[in-house]
C-alpha cells in the first residue's frame, strides 16, 4: 500500500513506502568511551604538571572553539548529526593521538639508534607525519562505510569532518605539548607558537586527506578509489612534513613557510570550502523544479529552500508565525530537503545502487513525515523567498 497523499511521478521511487530507518549517528556508549579515554590522559598530565596541564587546557581549548565554531559555520547548509561531529573530534583527540604516541615510540625505537640524543629529525620528519595522517585519516575511512556513508554527499562534509578530527588531535597534543615545559615560560611560548601561529595546521594537513576521500567517493573502481585516498593521505603527509621540518631549520626557514606555503594553503582551503557549499546549494536549487512537479513541495517553498540567505529568512518568518518550535520545524523539513537532493543527485550521476535507491525511499518518506510536522507550512504557504 502507498504513502497516503503520495504522488506517483518518475523523479520519486515507486511505492510502496519503506519506514524511515534510524538515522545515522554514533553510539552513546562510544563517545562517553572516547571522552573517558581524553580525560584520563587530561588528569595523568595533571598528576605530573597541574600549572602546566591547567594551562594548556584552558588556552588550547580556547583555540579549538575558534576552529570548531568555524567549520560548523561551514557547516550550515546541510548540518552532519551532532553525534557523528563529535565522534570526529573525540577520535582525533583520544584513538589518533594514542595511537599516533604508542606507533611512533615504537617505530622510533626500531628506526632511530638508540643512543639518539633529544628528539630525532626521523622522528620530526618522516615518522610523525606518517602515523599521525593516518591515525586521523582512518576516521575518513570508517565513515565511507555502513549507513555513515550516507553523510558524505559534498566536499563541504569531507571538509568538515577532516577539520573536527585535526581539531581534535590538536586540541590535546596541544594541551601535552605545553604542559610538558619546564617553566611557565616555556608553556606561554609554546602556547603562543601553536595556539595563535597554527591553531588550524592539523585541520589543514587532514583536509588533503578528506578531499581525497571526497574523490574516491566518486570513483567506481577499486583501484581508482584507493589511488585517490593514497594521494590525500601523501599530500597530508608531505604537508605535515614540511612543516614540522621547518622548525628544525631555524626561525627564517619557519617563517618562510608559515608566510609562503601554509597561509596561501590556509587560504585556498577557506575559497575551497566556501565554493563546496555554495555547490551544495546549487545541486539543490536544481533538484528543486523535480521536487515540485513531483509534489514534494510547493512552488512558493522552492524559492527559498535552495539559498542559505533565502531559507535564513524563511526561518524568521516561520518564528514569527509560531516561535521557535514553528521554526525549528521549517529548519528540519528544509534539512530533509537537502538529504533528498543530494540522494537524488547521486543517483542522477550514475550511482543508484539498490542501496542508494532504498535510500530515496527513506528520504522522501522522511520528507512526508517533516511536512506533516510542520503545520507552519500550511501558515507560510503564500511565503516566497527573497521578499
């Protein structure tokens, strides 16, 4: 039996209506083991340097809010599940950074001799980048698979999540790395070098990474798509190394490729990320006319669900209407919007597998369900954007 009030046209899957699988998250019991993990290390450090602990604690995670508030900014047009977001900052800042520690000591002890004095230029070099890349770049790789697949539809969700995980690891390297000066000096000088210089570096080398994930996904062959994650993870790696080498070359050569190869980096990655969702609301304002003539929304609605401006406005006139429920209630069915476009643009490019078509079931089933909870449509129905 179908959907009641469903139209049949060709741009919708045929009936009969799936019910709406669960949506994608994390489960609880995973991040409250992540954030255990982080603050069992956070008290360790406290143990051993309580000034500097406090320190780096307070001043790094002033700093990631900065970095976290920024890509959830990029983040606007279609929202990930919090839970997922979290899930990549907790990885990169408990399972990346364990990781990253307990494979470096070790191949640093197979590696560099052992009468080595301080800290080698292997392990600076070559054998950090190399772990810590892939230690944050395997949360990439576990959301290509399962139902997180589903969350990657743009280069703006790689982005983004690549961002939180580097913020992450960041976020208590940092806090490790300034607790572990030998005067409260030294921790204000090592916070000032990575909190103010590079609070996004880790983001930045993750994000060759992300994009090479973004690439894969649109590969079909095996091959194709490993060839593109293995050549974001090597960008990310060279990066990295780059930069963790300029800081054994002296102060001129740190400079050099702060100012000439990481800020014009830096830059490229915001015009890169502000293209990606700005694309993101082109793929929907096309779907947009298909939506229409299928019923699954009106007219006057498409002229402000496919513009972030538009819907922005849509939002205040729905909280006008009926306060921050009617508005949350529009904030939803537009997001449901925005997950049915993007499924349907992917199977418009070729790639409408079974899986992905049960998937436009769930999505437009899901749509009906917004509509039907958002009694403000009903209110904003003469509603258009740009007014």
């Amino acid at each position: 039996m179908s959907h009641p009030g469903a139209p049949h046209h060709p741009w919708l899957p045929a009936p009969p209506f799936q019910r709406k699988v669960r949506r994608v998250g994390a489960p609880l019991a995973v991040l409250i083991l992540l954030a255990t993990v982080v603050g069992l290390i956070i008290i360790g450090l406290t143990a051993l340097n309580p000034i500097g602990a406090g320190i780096g604690l307070v001043l790094s995670s002033l700093a990631m809010v900065v970095v976290v508030l920024a890509y959830v900014w990029l983040d606007r047009f279609e929202p990930e599940p919090p839970r997922l977001l979290a899930f990549a900052f907790l990885w990169g800042a408990s399972v990346a950074v364990v990781l990253s520690v307990i494979l470096g000591l070790y191949l640093e002890s197979l590696i560099v001799r052992g009468d080595a004095e301080g800290v080698s230029a292997v392990s600076v070099v070559v054998i950090a980048p190399v772990i810590e890349e892939a230690a944050k770049g395997a949360f990439l790789l576990v959301m290509m698979t399962g139902r997180r697949r589903r969350e990657l539809n743009s280069l703006t969700d790689c982005l983004v999540y690549a961002g939180l995980v580097g913020a992450g690891f960041a976020w208590l390297e940092d806090i490790l790395y300034i607790a572990s000066g030998e005067s409260l000096g030294d921790s204000l000088l090592t916070a000032a070098l990575r909190l103010v210089m590079a609070p996004f570096a880790h983001s930045l080398f993750t994000t060759f990474f992300g994009i090479g994930v973004y690439f894969a996904l649109h590969r079909r062959d095996a091959s194709a798509k490993a060839g593109a994650v293995l050549l974001g993870y090597l960008a990310a790696v060279f990066t990295h190394a780059l930069w963790n080498g300029s800081s054994l070359l002296g102060v001129e050569w740190y400079l050099g490729v702060y100012l000439y190869w990481m800020m014009p980096l830096f830059a490229l990655a915001i015009v890169l990320g502000v293209q990606s969702r700005r694309r993101e609301q082109a793929i929907v304002a096309s779907k947009l006319p298909g939506m229409v003539q299928a019923g699954l929304v009106t007219p006057a609605e498409a002229t402000w669900l496919g513009s972030l401006r538009h819907r922005k406005l849509a939002l205040a006139q729905a909280a006008r209407q009926g306060g921050r429920p009617a508005r949350n209630a529009i904030k939803r069915f537009a997001g449901q919007v925005v997950e049915l476009a993007f499924v349907r643009d992917r199977i418009d490019r070729g790639f409408g597998d079974p899986r992905v078509q049960a998937m436009l079931v769930e999505e437009t089933h899901a749509l009906y369900a917004a509509r039907a909870a958002a009694p403000v449509l009903q209110a904003m129905a003469g509603y258009r954007g740009g007014r």
